[in-house]
C-alpha cells in the first residue's frame, strides 16, 4: 500500500550499500545511485526531477568515504555537515560495520541482513528538522531561501552558497585569494599551462591560475578547491541531464516550461515580443513503422540539427514530445534592429527550416521512402496570441492543427502577429 503524501523518501546510495535489491521494488521509495559522497551532496542540492520526493535519505555503504582510520572519519563528518546545511531535513545512515565515531554522526546504522521491510521502516522513519536561521523547513527550497537571506555566511561558506543557489568554488576562490594577498583567481577548465593542477579522484579536473602567482603558490590551495570544483561539474552534468532530451540534444519539456516562463516575465518587463513554434513531422508514424524506429531517430535527431543551422544563439529548441518539437524564438536584449518586425522575422526563419528539412536525404531510409519530408507548425507571439505561457502553446497547437487540415506542410502564423 503507498505511503501518504510527505511520507515518500529519495534515498541516495553512495558507495556499495548491498540494500539496492530491497528497496528498489518500493514504489515509494526513489532509488538513486551515486558515487562517492561530493556526488550525494549534488544530488542533494539540485535533484534531478522537480517530481522527486522533498524528504531525503543518504545513505553511505562501502567504499565511499576516501582514506582510512581518524582521516576517514572526519571526511565523513565534513560530509555530513555539508549535507545537513544544504537540507537540515535530510536522513544521514550507513551500512554497518561502522566506526563509532561514524555511528555517532549518522542517525542510524543500516544492516543489510536485516529484513527489506525492516530497512524500509528504518528509512521511513522521520528525523527532526533543526531550526536554520532562526526558522524550521523540512524541504531543501525552504532552506536555500533561509540560508539566501545571511548574505555574509552565503559569502564566506561553500556550503551555504551551495545551499543557497549560488557557487561555492567562488566562495572558495575569494577566501584563497585573501589569503595570498591576490586581486583575482580563477579555474581553467583541464590542465593549463601557468598554474596548479586540481585533482580529484586520481583526474586532473582543473587548473587554478592566479594573475603573477606561480604554481607552487597556488598548489596547496588545490586540496581545498578540488572538492568544490567536483561538485560543481557534477552539478552541470545532473542539470543538463535534467533538462535535456538523451536523443536529439535538445531541451526537453520540463526546461521549455522553465525558459518559457521566464522568457515571458523579461517580455513583459521590458515590452519586448515572445514567439512559440510548436510543430511535428508529417506522418511521422508511418516511417517508424516502415523503416523502423532507428530510421525516426535519425530522422529526429537531423531535425534538431538542421533547426539549429538556422536560428539564433538566444532561441531554445526543444523536443517536448515524441516527433513534437517547439522553438522559443527570444530577444532578451531587444531587437538588433528597432525598425525589424519580430513575429515576420520569425516567419522568415521558420520558412528557411521548413525548406531544409524539405531539401535533406536520410541514408537509412530505403528507395522507396518519400523523397521528402514535411512539417507542419503553428506559430504564436506574446502579446499578440496570449499572455502566458499556456495560452501561447494553445495557439500555436490550434494553427498547427489549422495547418494539417488544409493539407500539411503548413507554418500558421496569425494575422494579428503579422501586421
């Protein structure tokens, strides 16, 4: 029987915990698998899914903590501080055998002999939530926004700006700039030429350079800013995957809901013009059928890619659903030109992707595939077609229905964007 709202937990299993068998079959448990304890704190800080439960569970197995014996053991309490001030919420247990001093810094030891409901039970179990700048939350946002509000330990803790939204390698930066005396560090991605390495688990990861500092200045800062560095990098990779669609490379729909909303609030704010193309390929489903699902892949993925060649570094193409695309055609700094007319440049640019896809060839399709394929799309412009997000996605999905009626291969574009 499922659990009751609040009562869902997201457990985070770092290392070889041996529970995976008896908890993935909870369907009120989301199951995540990470590998090693910077990783957990990511995870923790930014999940992956706006979905995702708000309780949270990290759990430490074999092999996650680096080093051996006391160094073992504070790495571990470093964690587990940074954990609790990225969610005061969140459940901290490890597999047993533990040290004492690790039993004494988690809420509880896990035995994976145990039972699966047993374990469950432990997991489900809820902690109390500490107060965080003078008020209790029991969900990670709550706490961004607590902590966001002590400016002056945002700025001087990693963990806190991590916790609040912001970056803690600047943080970091700014303290080891202090204490050389320097007027500006930064971090070069890979292995540069004038500077220290920073290296995590065994890979160079970075490099920190300083204006007039030589390396071996700078190289015993490198332990300090690594982890940080980590964090960050695997914080891009869970975003990107958050938002991205795995096939094409496009955005998917929860960042075209995101962008969307804000593109729309700067609009608003500054007067400026908002245009969705919503479109799908025409009789997508009968070359699935016919050529098989890797000739549509193919077909998908040349579709982002021939979008992309033609319209601006400011628009986002996004795959919102199988062969259902939609473009944000945006201008967050204006038009380049104050006497261009936005939606008719729009049109223009949609006309030129609609030829393209016309004109390409696709290797995997047989000779008896059609020569061409087709789109058909509807466009709609804030303010012209709708205020909100919704009532622009509505508009462009009716004139592209418009479109397939009259035959496909058709962009609408309403009359009263197009004066």
């Amino acid at each position: 029987m499922s659990m009751q709202d609040g009562q869902a937990r997201r457990v985070i299993l770092v290392g070889r915990t041996g529970l995976d068998a008896k908890l993935r079959l909870d369907p009120d448990l989301e199951l995540l698998r990470v590998r090693n304890p910077m990783e957990a704190i990511a995870e923790l800080a930014d999940p992956i899914d706006d979905q995702s439960p708000a309780r949270a569970v990290v759990v430490f197995g074999e092999g996650s903590t680096p080093g051996a014996g006391e160094r073992a053991d504070e790495s571990m309490k470093a964690v587990i501080e940074g954990l609790r001030l990225v969610d005061p919420a969140v459940g901290v247990m490890a597999t047993a055998p533990a040290t004492d001093a690790i039993a004494q810094s988690v809420d509880a030891i896990l035995d994976a002999a145990r039972s699966a409901e047993e374990i469950r039970e432990q997991i489900r179990a809820p902690r109390p939530v500490p107060k965080v700048s003078g008020q209790s939350s029991d969900v990670a946002r709550a706490v961004r926004a607590d902590v966001d509000c002590t400016g002056d330990e945002v700025r001087e803790d990693p963990a806190r700006a991590l916790a609040a939204g912001h970056d803690p390698v600047a943080v970091v930066l700014n303290r080891i700039a202090q204490q050389l005396g320097a007027d500006s560090l930064r971090v070069e991605r890979g292995l540069a030429e004038e500077g220290a390495a920073i290296v995590w688990g065994g890979a160079v990861i970075g490099t920190l350079v300083g204006e007039g500092l030589r390396p071996e200045q700078l190289a015993p800062h490198t332990q300090a800013l690594a982890p940080w560095v980590a964090i960050r990098e695997q914080m891009k990779r869970l975003r990107l995957a958050a938002y991205s669609d795995p096939l094409t490379g496009a955005w998917n729909r929860r960042y075209f809901d995101q962008f969307l909303g804000a593109a729309l609030q700067i609009a608003q704010d500054l007067r400026y013009s908002v245009t969705v193309l919503v479109f799908d390929i025409d009789d997508f489903k009968h070359f699935n059928d016919q050529f098989g699902h890797q000739a549509g892949d193919d077909i998908l993925r040349e579709t982002v890619r021939l979008l992309r060649s033609v319209i601006r570094p400011t628009d986002r193409v996004c795959r919102i659903g199988g062969d259902e695309f939609a473009v944000i055609f945006n201008e967050p700094e204006g038009p380049r030109d104050p006497a261009s007319r936005h939606p008719k440049t729009i049109f223009q640019i949609a006309a030129r992707f609609q030829q393209q896809v016309r004109q390409a060839t696709f290797p995997k399709l047989t000779a008896e595939a059609p020569a061409t394929l087709r789109i058909s799309g509807g466009l709609a412009t804030y303010p012209w077609d709708g205020l909100t997000a919704a009532e622009l996605v509505a508009k462009a999905d009716e004139r592209a229905m418009e479109g397939k009626r009259q035959g496909k291969n058709v962009i609408m574009l309403g009359p009263g964007a197009g004066e």
